[in-house]
C-alpha cells in the first residue's frame, strides 16, 4: 500500500500532490487505514489544523477586546427577543444595552421559563428565540431530574467553530503528532435516543452522538465503526469500543466526555481480558458466546469486517500486557493524549485516570453544558495547578454572581458584575444569557477566576452551587471539598466510584456513610484493617478541607466516616437508573455519555446502593 504511493510519487503526478503523497507515507498510520481512509484523515487534519489556529488566535484576540465583544454579543441576543414572546411578556422590549438589561431583568433558574418551554413543545414558534429551536435537549440530571433547554442549531455551530477547532488549535500547539499523524482516535460515546413530541418537535441529548450531524462522516478517523456505536446497551458498546482500540497498537488519542468513562473503557479491557484476547486472536468478537447471546448479528458482522481477520500477534501482545495490568502507555505506545473533563466532580476518576494511563497526559479542552460553549483550555499544561478555561466572550454572556448570594433565591438584578471585572482569586456563580433565549440563567456551577486573559477570566470549575453533603450538626460541606478529598487519598485509585448516602433514619451514626466500588477483583475482598485505614484517610482528608467538619469530628459531635463496599457492577447499574430519571414517561433517557454520578443519593437511588452492599 505505502509502497504504491511512493511509486505515484515518482512518475508525474503534480509536485503538491506528490509531496503530501510522500508526506502521508512517511507518518504513523492507524492499523485500520486504507490508502482511502488515510489521505482523506490527511487532508481533513490538515485543513483542521489551518482552521484551529486561525480560531486560536481569534478567541485570544477576542479575549483582548473582552469587553467590546460581550457588550456586541449582548445587543445581538437582546436584538434577536425585539421578536420573541419571551421578550414581549419578560419586557425586553426597548432593551438594547447591557446597563437596561441588568436593571429590568431578574436572574433567573430553570422555573423561570417553564411555561415557555412548554409553548415549545406545543410547536410554537418565535417563543424564545427566533423561529424553532432543532431540539428541545436534555440536562444531565446532576441535581436531580434532567431539565430541557431550547437547543438552535446556531449553539451547535459555535462549539463546533468556537470549541471544537480551537481545541484542535490546542492540540496542534501543545500535544506534537497528535494531529500530524494518522493515527486513529478511539472515541467513546452512546447511541443516544431521541423522541418526537405531539408539537413535531425532538427531545433528547445534544451529546456528540451516531445521529450527530457529521459524526458519521468523521468514522474514517476513529478505531471504533458505526456499527459498536449503535449498541443499544452501554456495556457491549463499551466491549466493543475496547476490541476495536485494542485491535490498533498505534492509536493516537482516546476522547470522552468524561473521566469516568475513560476509566471504564480500561476497566473494560481489563475484566474481560480473556474474551477480548480470544477476540482478537479470531477476529470475531464475542467469539465465546453462545449464538443467541449476541446482541445483532448484523452489527458482530459489521464490527468483524472492521477487525479486518485474525491477529495472532496482537492478541498474545495484549494478552501479556493485561495479565500484568499494563498502563495505556504500554498497551498503546503512541498514544499521545488523552481528552476528557477531569475537573470539578471528576477529580477522584480522574486521581484514578492518571494511574491506569501511565505517561499519557490528559487534557481536558472544554467548559461547556447542555445550554451551549462556555470556555475553552487554552493552558494543557496545568500552570494553575487544574485544568482551567478562558471565557469565550463570542459564545455566550457572562456575569459573575458573588457568592454571599450563593443561597439566595432572588438576588437583587445589579448583584452580578461583568466577566470583564471578575476579580483574581475570587469564586463567583456563573450567570449566562445564552443563544438558545436563557437570560441571566443561574446555570449551577461556581467558577474561581484564576488569573485574567486581556479582559476575559481564565477560571477553574469547582462545584456545583446546591451540591452539599448532609448537614450532620449544622456544617455545609460541599460536594466538591468531598470529592477533593477523596481525590487527595490512595483510596481514589482503587475504586469505581463512591458516593455518599443520605438515610439517616437507615444508617445510623452522626456520620457520612460513603458507599464505593472496588475497581480491582483481588480488592474486593478488602481486610478489616485496610478498610479501617481507608477510612480514616478519607476522614483526615476532609478535616483537612473543611475546619468547621473538623472542629465537629474534634468535639466527637461528628463520629469518623464510615465505607460501605458494595458488589460488583453496582455503579454500571446505577448509571443506568439515572439515565431513565426523564421528566415525563414519553421522554428518551439521558444518553449513557452525559450521564454524571452525584455525590449524595437519597430515595430510591440510595436504597438500591445499600441493597448491593457486600
């Protein structure tokens, strides 16, 4: 193949295209290209990284003029509800300047637009942006049932143009070969389900997805083919993704949305190593189940087609490599980067990512929600100690709500101040007016500005506003100083998840009871004396990130953490039962990629965690 190139290259064809022939030969090819495939990731890549610089260096000098360009955005979407029934009965009317729009308009949360979010259903137009949305998508869920937030194509062309090739402007800078390659990426994501309403109008998650626009056309740049996307159950999609990266020794980048996810994709690997090695070997996946057990046929042929045979070598190399519990460095040499979320709620998976990756960087290149693009990493490196995000002031409007209004309903409408005049060190609320027609919209999450970019904040994700542990003896610690902690203490990289559960009228104690999942077999069976030192670890840890915690755990009005170790497989199912906690019963579930695991369960959620303790 590589040596039918080098022979175009000798016999006339024109001088450009024979040098990017010649280009293309000389790089690192994916086990799965053909000459096809390659040149068409070789031209893709290289247009990619044109555009990502070009978008590198206009979110940098769109930072600079911060201010002009929040101010000029903001006219924009007050412009755009001069139209809108919101902006008639919300009197936007006549407003046309971020100092009227900050004393008219309340700040608001997700009640606030209830009743025209159900004019959208219904099939209204001009309801709170121009026109139709695309989709009416789905939140998470985090903090309780998912919420649906009008979705315009227009948000979806942003965090492609704004995002997407400002991270790949990143990554050409930052991370050398990993878009200078043809090299494959294994991407992991869902099929994710979308319904049609009674007003013609889709619900669902706006999660990159198999029925994303232009996902399918990107399959020739990824190990994984459509058909291990379209698995309908996250577990066999999850084999499947790991078959496929297994089968590519020279794989370049893994991307999920999330640590978690990375973390089971090589979870994955490693509890089935013996069917995945078999696999291999035969090129036949699930070739050790039985006929009836296969989830498709025609989807094992599609993904079988992709193994493209047999390969013995491959096999024994992976087979050794997993006995020993190999890191990702070594069961994929030239794996450059790994890109993933690893803030916030993700720090104890991702404490955990880095261990099972080796010498693999992560980066994580976006801040973005449900409601649209809100900053990019433009700092792989981690200089401030986390990964962090520059505001992008062209995607949406910022304001900064202090955090003395953390637990106010209804701040008065000047409490917010302008990014452009976030302080350094400060943690704020972050507010944003949005393309999809949100307007001042408490979006959840608490930011910390870190430093300044020309005008624009560079800040770290710390938590979730409303997320807190329960209150034993009157303390607010926050889900996220948990997380930190756990995050801090051995304990984290050797479990799959942990949660706190709030029963107190069945679990007894003034205490935290932390229920977790040990990610090794051998671990499973934890002594007394291990758990015991896990515990009180994790119960240092947190005296050490909260004083008011350990001046109640000093006075004994506290008493010391307590670890639950559930069965195997318990948090794989509790991702499931979140993602089929939907507003309304003709409602898709949330898709298996955007699912987030929270930090405290209580109801149901938490009675199914205590009945799978060992």
């Amino acid at each position: 193949m590589r040596q039918h190139i080098v022979r175009l290259t000798k016999y006339g064809v024109p001088s450009a295209l024979g040098f990017a022939l010649y280009d293309a030969c000389n790089k690192e090819w994916s086990v799965y290209h053909t000459t096809s495939t390659a040149l068409k990731q070789y031209a893709l890549y290289g247009v990619l990284r044109l555009a990502g610089a070009w978008q590198l260096r206009q979110l940098i000098a769109d930072a600079e003029h911060g201010e002009e360009v929040q101010r000029r955005l903001l006219g924009e979407l007050l412009q755009r509800h001069q139209g809108t029934l919101y902006g008639r009965q919300e009197g936007l009317i006549g407003a046309c300047s971020l100092d009227i729009f900050r004393r008219t308009h309340p700040i608001t949360r997700h009640e606030h637009y209830l009743q025209y979010i159900d004019r959208i259903r219904n099939g209204e137009e001009n309801v709170m942006a121009p026109g139709r949305p695309d989709m009416l998508a789905m939140t998470s869920g985090t903090s309780g049932s998912p919420k649906l937030v009008p979705h315009p194509s227009e948000v979806s062309k942003t965090f492609f143009q704004r995002g997407v090739l400002t991270a790949f402007g990143v990554l050409n800078e930052q991370f050398p070969g990993s878009v200078h390659e043809l090299q494959r990426s294994a991407k992991l994501t869902f099929n994710a389900l979308h319904r049609e309403l009674e007003g013609d109008i889709h619900v669902g998650s706006n999660s990159a997805s198999p029925q994303s626009r232009g996902f399918q056309s990107m399959l020739f740049a990824y190990t994984s083919p459509l058909a291990a996307y379209n698995l309908s159950t996250e577990p066999d999609a999850l084999y499947a993704h790991a078959l496929c990266a297994l089968k590519d020794k020279h794989l370049g980048i893994i991307e999920a949305n999330f640590a978690p996810l990375v973390c089971m994709l090589l979870d994955t690997a490693m509890e089935n190593r013996r069917h995945l090695v078999q696999d291999l070997r035969n090129g036949h996946i699930w070739d050790r189940r039985l006929p009836e057990q296969v989830p498709n046929a025609e989807l094992r042929d599609a993904i079988d087609a992709t193994l493209g045979g047999p390969d013995g070598p491959r096999a024994q190399e992976v087979d050794s490599l997993l006995r020993r519990r190999a890191t990702a460095s070594e069961l994929w040499p030239h794996l450059r980067v790994v890109m993933t979320i690893d803030s916030g709620s993700f720090q104890p998976s991702a404490a955990r990512l880095r261990e099972l990756l080796g010498d693999v960087p992560i980066y994580s290149p976006f801040y973005a929600a449900t409601e649209g693009l809100l900053g990019v990493n433009i700092f792989p490196q981690r200089p401030f100690g986390a990964s962090t995000y520059l505001l992008d002031p062209g995607s949406m409007f910022f304001e900064l709500l202090p955090l003395r209004y953390r637990a106010v309903e209804s701040p008065p409408c000047d409490a917010p101040i302008p990014a452009w005049e976030g302080k350094v060190g400060e943690a704020y609320e972050i507010i944003v007016t949005t393309r999809g027609g949100l307007c001042r919209y408490r979006l959840g999450d608490v930011v910390k500005v870190v430093a300044m970019f020309g005008q624009m904040p560079i800040v770290s994700v710390e938590e979730r506003s409303l997320d807190f542990l329960p209150s034993l003896h009157g303390e607010r610690v926050a889900g996220s100083v948990f997380a930190n902690a756990l995050a801090s203490t051995p304990l984290a990289r050797s479990i799959k998840g942990a949660v706190v559960v709030d029963e107190p009228c069945k679990l007894s104690g003034a205490r935290y009871h932390v229920f977790v999942e040990p990610a090794v077999a051998e671990a499973r069976e934890a002594s007394a004396a291990q758990s015991s030192l896990d515990e009180q670890r994790l119960d240092e840890a947190l005296c050490q990130a909260h004083e008011v915690y350990a001046s109640f755990r000093s006075k004994g009005a506290i008493q010391p953490l307590q670890l639950h170790y559930v069965e195997p497989g318990t948090f794989a199912a509790l991702r499931l039962m979140l993602a089929k906690q939907t507003p309304a019963e003709d409602f898709p579930p949330v898709a298996g990629a955007q699912v987030k695991v929270p930090s405290v369960l209580r109801g149901d959620l938490a009675g199914f965690l205590m009945s799978a303790e060992r």
